[in-house]
C-alpha cells in the first residue's frame, strides 16, 4: 500500500531528525546538567519516536524507546540526577535505536538482541539507584488500552432494547452534542426516539447553553449490548443512561398478545399500579386518563405508545391479513370514486362563489375527506414490483445457461409499489428488455475476459418512486449500444436523414422506432424486430416515457418512467378557442409565450427559436381545424417526446391539473390524437392529448 | 461545505496520517506544530472540531484545550486528546480542562474515523 509506505519513510526521516536533535541535547546537557529545557528536548523527542514509532508498526522500537522515555520522565522531574551513567546510556540508547530503524527498514545488520537487553537493564537501574529493592516487576509495557473496538459480535436474533439517555444539563460544554449519541444508535438499527421536554423552563429561565432534553429511545437491533454501551463510552460521566432489554424477539412465544400500555408503563416505572387500577374503572383510554389526571406525562405516554408499536409489529407474522375481492368489484369502487372527485370539484368551484362561510367549511372538509378516498382507493391496486421481479430471476436463470453465459440479477426496490394494471402490462415489456440484456447485451465469458470484466456479467433491475411516478431500469455492465450500426440501420431504414446531425441520446431512440433491428440473425430469443416497438407502444399507452442510454463497451441502461396510477392524470390544462385541453405533464418542459408574427418557417416547416435552440412546432389551432383567428399572443407548450424537442401552440396555457381520467365512449374508440378525457370543475368537458401521436403524424 | 478539523501534534508523520485518513472521508484539515502554533492559526481560522497530541512544547495539549474552550466561537466543538497514557489520570484531568473524548496511541486509521464519526457528522 502506496501510503503507509509513506508515513514509514515520513516517520523515519522524523525519527532521523529527532535522534541527532537527542545527541546536541544530551551533550548540552553534559557541559550545563542545569538544563530543564534540554531535558525537555530529550524526553519528547523520545516520547514522540515511541508514540509514533507504535502507530506505523515499529513496535520493537516503541518497546525499547519506552524506557528511555521513563527514565528521561524522572530525569525532568528530579527524581533521576544528571550523571555521565546516564550520559552514556542516553548515547548508547540513541544509536541503539537508529540501528534498529536500520535494521527495520532492511538497510542495517541484524543486532544482538543481547546488547538491547543490557541497555534496557541499565536504563532500569538508574531508575532505583539507592539499595532499594526495585519493586515487584509490572509488566513493561502498561496494558495497553483497547481503543473501543466498532466491532463486536452480533447476536442472532434481534433484540429489542429501551435505553433512557438523560445528559446533564452542561453536556453541551462539553464539546459533545447529544444528537451525535443519538445518530450513533439509529446506526445500529430502525430506532424510534422520542424526546421527553418536562423539565424545560420558560423563556425566561431558558439557558440556551444548557441541555433540558433527555431522550427515551426504543431500538430493535442485532448489536450486543456492548455494542451499545460503547455509544456511550465518552458521556459515561456526563449522562444518566439506562440500558434495558424489553423482548428477544426468537424468544417470544405464539401467544404472546401485544403488550398492554399499561403494563409498559407500570414496567418503566413511570406510573404505579395502584393508579393504573383506579383509572381502570371508566372506559376511556388508559393512557389518555394518565394524562389528564397528571399521573402521567404526555411525553412519558408518546413514549411508551410508540414501545408498545414496535413492540406489536415485531409480534405479527409476515404475512398480514388479507381479503379477496373480485377485480371488477374494485373497478366499479373506482370508477365511483372517480366521478365523486369529479363532483366534488365542482361543488368545491360553486361553493366558492358563494359567500357562505358555513358551507365553504363543510366543503373544505369534503374535498379532504374525498381526496383521502381517492389515495386509499386508489392504493388498493397497488402491488409491489417484487412479484414480477421473482419470475425474472428464473428467467435469467435458464437463458443464461440456454446461451452459455454467466449472469446475474441483480433487484433493488421489490417492495416499490404499483396499480395491478399497470403493472400487468408491464410483464412483457419487461421479459423483452431484459431478454435483449442477456442475449445482446452481456457478452459471452470468454469475451468479457478479453475485455478485461469479470467473467460473470450483472443485470441491474431496479424499481422506486420519484415524486408521483415510479421509475423502472434495467441496467446491464454489457457490450453497450453501437452508435454507428444504429446510425446505419437507421438511416437505411429511412428513419433519419444521411446527414442528419443527432446526439447519441437520439440515435438510441432510433431503436424503437417500428421494424429496427440491427442484429444480422434472428435467434429464437430475439431479433425479430418486433419488440422494442411494442414495449415504446405499452410504455406510451401506459402514459409512460422510456429511455435508452450506453457506454459503448461498458454499460446500456433502459429507464422506464411510469405514473403511478391510470386513473389520474397530472395534466396542464390549456385553451384554444374556447375548449379545453390538458397535456400530460410528464413529458412537458416549459411554456413560451411568442407574439404570432414572431414565428419563423424555415424551409417550409415550423420552427420556433427559443433561447438559441431550434424547436419545431405544431399549431394545434390548425391540427384541429379550430379556425384562423389567432389571438396575437400565444402561448407555446415545450414538450420532449421521444427525446425530441417539439412545441405545442395553444391559445393560452392555464396552469396544472390533477384529475380523473374517463375514458371517452366506445364511439370514439379509434380517434387518434386524444387518449381520454377530463371534466373540469365547472362541469366542461377537457380532451387528454396524446403528444407522441400528435408528433408522429405531424 | 466540508467539515474542518484541526490537529496538533509536535509530530509530522503522525499529523501527516492524520490528515491523510480525514481527507480521504471528505474533510478539511488544518495541521499545527504544537500548541502556540494552533492558537496563532486559530486567529483566522473557522474549525468544526479539535484532535490534539497532549505531550507537546509551546503550549502542552491541555492548556491548548483550556484555551480554545475559553474562546465564545469554540466553546462547544467537539475536542479529542491524544493520548499515550492508558492512566485515567490523564483522562481525567483531560475531561476536566474541557475534551471531549480521546484516543490512545497507537491508533489504526479506522479507529481514528469511529472517533470522529461520534462527536462530528
């Protein structure tokens, strides 16, 4: 290791210094033996060459330089006198220990441990120069003192522990802030802390340079007590803390009912029995009585309420409770739903012309309340991923031996959730993205080997959300994307024009575009062509965005970007004319506002020039017929659809929306451009648009 | 912004593995010869925390402590000693002028890190 080899030739050059400062001191000494200062000198240069002499492994020097330093310790303070014994031994000990270091870093003659042994001898009996006996050896080194070791065996099962941490109220002068104690447990495991503040004064009487907190913190965890206890290893002095086990979790038997509050509390000592059973007599909640009759306090009750939750949920078993229920039968409870929210909105708009502060409170609380229903609801279709990413390990299994490859699969984020639907037509997208990894993506061993990877390659499946979408990728350390033979393909296929200057983002995506396929033969895993179009189609009809990115040579990752839920749409509403229309705001970027003489046709295409880069637009008064009265500002919608830029030209962008989708009836089952419709809150109709397919046929 | 730490120590290699191990793990160091020489870099100097060797000249590492924990902007920072003596003695009477905590020599660079990590994040 590069560096500790340079704090050996640091320390070495330091103790080189220090020695020949150790010969002018001791000869200094020998002409002035008055010389506090030089004795100083002395024993630090030898006290320093032993504490770091110890640090970088010279631990025969440590040892020896040891006694030096004790005799040069009694030296500075009278107990030893100056003598030529001593003189000559400090001499002999100083080229003893640079023929050590010599020795040590392989440049001296081995030495005769013999002549050490005498010196040290010496060194001894200078320290009892009168016939008195020396007493009875200790041991020559002190017993070492153990830096508190991080480590310590975990026990097997898991613990769950009550400590009580009270520091005193000057702790904070002593450097330490209790915060840091209380990080240092919630390493250790899912610890619940709950901060007891009775004994905190007025303002009036508040120190800020004092503590008043003391904490009570519930900790399961598979430390050993010890392990805790070292937490505390620098505030031992400065705090109260009691440690206690309240269950071993392997211990607790089937019947074990979840532990009562009041049990907890007469166990802690906070509150005694006999008080606990007079309160027994009324039916309110015992911790709620505690409280209002002052036998207890809030804190000490949050405290021990929040004991009793960890406490009951280490008790249930994995598998909570469940009921069936038929999925039309959430369908309909949805759809239900769905139009409440929407009549809510409007009762929630008329209520808000009225000037009635009775009826505007009671709204209020129903669009809460309804909100609220609409999350539950809503929440009941969630699944997490984890039950499509199990079948995709057997998968990977049995193609990666079909195709002679070691591969791994790798899952992160199984316990991310999603609606059922979507996450049913999520399926096959996801077989055929990862099916490319294993059959196009990671290279066979040999290859990899050649390349310099390990010979086992990694498919990274990973799920979690990000603000209300829940993002999806699948990553592989494979052969990467080959930009030119996309290139090539795609410009043989049509898709993008010879001399078409595109960032390599854009090539990647060329790769969904309908019957692309670079691989040269068609194997029964893949290469038909057919899929990746397919998985961009669900993906879109999903409302979803998909990404492709690579490394050539290193990595190629697909990002998928779903909404959480189909029923709700987080849209920006717009205007055109007089009707509504909302774009999904997923895929929206920014909004211009443009003067309609400013618009540019270059070439005979629309193309808008927004802070330097060229943005090609749709009018969507013209796509939908809408008439040619333009107003003269207008208001422009930036999307990125597919990775590219295009705008969208609209009369007047209103802001965002969150609302139900409902599906437009079976008669407009075949219209293009709009995926769906919305009903604004004073009951007008707003058509969803669909942005990839209005771009497609632009 | 990174942490800034501060250490004294009269030695070179050990000031030098010091600050070596600290900035590995992100934080700024400040190193000084012995006690005067802190207090003079102390004059401009923001600090987050305070390792300091207790055996040294100009100004020994306790006196060092007294100091700093008399100064408003540092009365409260995390201070660690030192220290080659496994007495209690020195423990003690580090504990008394105002340190936090301590390490004893020798110490590996890991336990260097366990110690900060308990008194600064």
């Amino acid at each position: 290791m590069d560096e500790s080899g340079r704090f050996i030739e640091e320390f070495c050059l330091e103790a080189e210094e220090l020695l020949s400062g150790v010969e002018d001191a001791v000869l200094d000494i020998e002409e002035n033996p008055g010389d506090q200062e030089a004795v100083n000198r002395l024993f630090r240069a030898m006290h320093t060459i032993k504490g770091s002499g110890a640090m970088f492994g010279f631990d025969a020097v440590s040892e020896f330089t040891h006694h030096v330093e004790t005799v040069l310790d009694n030296v500075r303070n009278g107990t030893v006198p100056v003598s030529k014994t001593l003189i000559d031994l400090i001499l002999m000990s100083r080229d003893r220990i640079t023929a050590m270091l010599a020795e040590a870093n392989g440049g001296g003659p081995p030495l005769d441990s013999q002549e050490g042994e005498e010196i040290v001898a010496s060194l001894k009996a200078l320290l009892y120069s009168d016939d008195t006996e020396p007493p009875v050896e200790k041991s020559s080194k002190e017993a070492p003192e153990e830096n508190f070791v991080p480590v310590t065996p975990a026990p097997e099962n898991e613990v769950v522990y009550r400590i009580r941490l009270s520091p005193d109220l000057d702790i904070f002068s002593t450097g330490m802030d209790p915060v840091m104690l209380l990080y240092d447990l919630a390493d250790m495991g899912e610890c619940c802390v709950v901060a007891q503040t009775e004994k905190v004064p007025d303002l009036e009487n508040l120190s800020p340079e004092s503590c008043y907190f003391s904490w009570d913190i519930i900790l399961p965890t598979t430390k050993s007590v010890n392990a805790i206890r070292d937490v505390f290893i620098f505030v031992e002095d400065d705090c109260e803390i009691v440690i206690e086990t309240v269950e071993e979790k392997g211990i607790a038997s089937q019947e074990v009912s979840a532990p009562r509050l009041g049990d907890i509390l007469v166990e802690r000592g906070d509150i005694e029995r006999k008080i606990l059973d007079e309160e027994f007599d009324t039916h309110k909640k015992i911790g709620e009585r505690l409280v209002e009759s002052g036998a207890l306090s809030k804190e000490k009750l949050k405290s021990a309420l929040t004991e009793q939750t960890i406490v009951s949920k280490m008790h249930k078993s994995s598998v909570a409770s469940t009921v069936r229920v038929p999925s039309d039968r959430l369908d309909k409870l949805i759809n239900l739903v769905g139009e409440l929210v929407i009549t809510q909105a409007r009762l929630t708009q008329v209520a808000s012309t009225r000037e009635d502060t009775e009826l505007g409170e009671s709204v209020e609380e129903i669009e809460r309340l309804t909100g609220e229903l609409r999350d539950s609801v809503l929440n009941i279709r969630m699944m997490p991923i984890g039950t499509i990413f199990n079948k995709f390990r057997r998968l990977v299994r049995d193609m990666s031996s079909q195709l002679n490859k070691e591969i791994e699969l790798v899952t992160q984020g199984a316990e991310t959730e999603l609606d059922k639907t979507v996450l049913e037509r999520l399926d096959d997208p996801l077989v055929h993205l990862i099916r490319n990894s294993l059959d196009h993506g990671v290279e066979p061993p040999e290859v990899r080997e050649q390349r310099g990877k390990s010979q086992k390659g990694t498919i990274v499946l990973s799920a979690g959300h990000k603000g209300t979408n829940v993002v999806i990728t699948i990553q592989d350390d494979g052969a990467g994307l080959n930009v030119e033979a996309i290139r090539q393909k795609a410009v043989e296929g049509g898709l993008i024009s010879e001399h078409a200057e595109l960032s390599d983002k854009k090539i990647f995506s060329q790769i969904f575009a309908p019957g692309f396929s670079t691989v040269r033969n068609v194997t029964s895993v893949s290469g038909r062509g057919v899929g990746m179009d397919v998985v961009k189609r669900t993906i879109d009809s999903l409302r979803g965005r998909i990404d492709i990115d690579s490394v050539p040579g290193e990595w190629t990752k697909v990002t998928l970007i779903l909404p959480l839920t189909l029923a709700i749409i987080n849209g920006l509403l717009v205007r055109i004319e007089d009707d509504f229309f909302v774009l999904p705001l997923m895929s929206v970027e920014e909004c211009v506002e443009i003067k309609s003489k400013e618009v540019e046709m270059i070439n005979g295409r629309n193309i808008l020039n927004v802070r330097g880069d060229m943005v090609p637009y749709i009018r969507l008064r013209d796509r939908f017929h809408m008439g040619n009265r333009r107003p003269e500002r207008e208001h422009v919608v930036i999307t990125d659809v597919n990775n590219s830029r295009i705008g969208f030209v609209v009369d007047h962008v209103i802001g965002g929306h969150q609302t139900v989708i409902k599906p437009l009836g079976p008669a407009f089952k075949d219209i293009k451009n709009v995926s769906g419709a919305t009903i604004l809150g004073d009951g007008t109709v707003a058509l969803i648009l669909d942005t990839s397919v209005l771009l497609e046929s632009a | 912004m990174a942490k800034v730490i501060m250490t004294v120590d009269d030695s070179t290699s050990i000031r030098q593995m010091v600050s070596f191990t600290l900035n590995q793990v992100g934080y700024d160091v400040v190193e000084a010869v012995d006690g005067r020489d802190a207090v003079d870099k102390l004059a401009g100097t923001h600090i987050d925390m305070l390792l300091t060797d207790l055996n040294m000249p100009n100004k020994n590492g306790l006196e060092l402590i007294e100091w700093i924990r008399s100064m408003p902007k540092f009365k409260f920072i995390p201070i660690i000693m030192l220290t080659t003596e496994s007495e209690t003695e020195m423990k003690q009477k580090g504990k008394a002028a105002g340190a936090t905590g301590w390490i004893v020599k020798p110490f590996k660079p890991e336990q260097l890190l366990a110690v900060v990590k308990k008194v600064l994040r």
